[in-house]
C-alpha cells in the first residue's frame, strides 16, 4: 500500500482570482455591494461603486424598478 502524502489527506483550500474593474478594467478582488459587479478600490466608495452611487446604473440585474 502506498502512503498518501499530506497534501491529498488535506481539504481543498479557496483561492481567490483576481477579476477586471468593469470601470478601469484593472485586477480587482473587490466588487459593488450594490450591483455585484467587480470594482477596484479606486471606484468604490462604501462599497458601493461609482456608477451605481452616482445613479448610471440600477440596481441588481433583473430587480424590478
């Protein structure tokens, strides 16, 4: 019988992935609280990015106005 190294006994571990701002279109691990969409650090304010904060966009995709 072969023994199983450590790293197989091991749960798998999340790895966070780095997505684009959909303002500036750099890596960001961020996004808006309000419309979910990925945001750097630059366009958020509260968590909430600029365009949802200065009313270019709704709110979540497909909430009813």
């Amino acid at each position: 019988m072969v023994a199983k190294s450590d790293a197989s006994r091991r749960p798998p571990q999340a790895v966070a992935v780095a997505v684009l701002c959909h303002i500036c279109h750099r890596p960001t691990l961020l996004a808006c609280r309000n419309c979910g969409r990925p945001a750097c650090d630059e366009h958020l304010a509260g968590s909430v990015c600029d365009e949802c904060r200065v009313g270019r966009r709704g709110s979540r995709p497909g909430a009813q106005a």
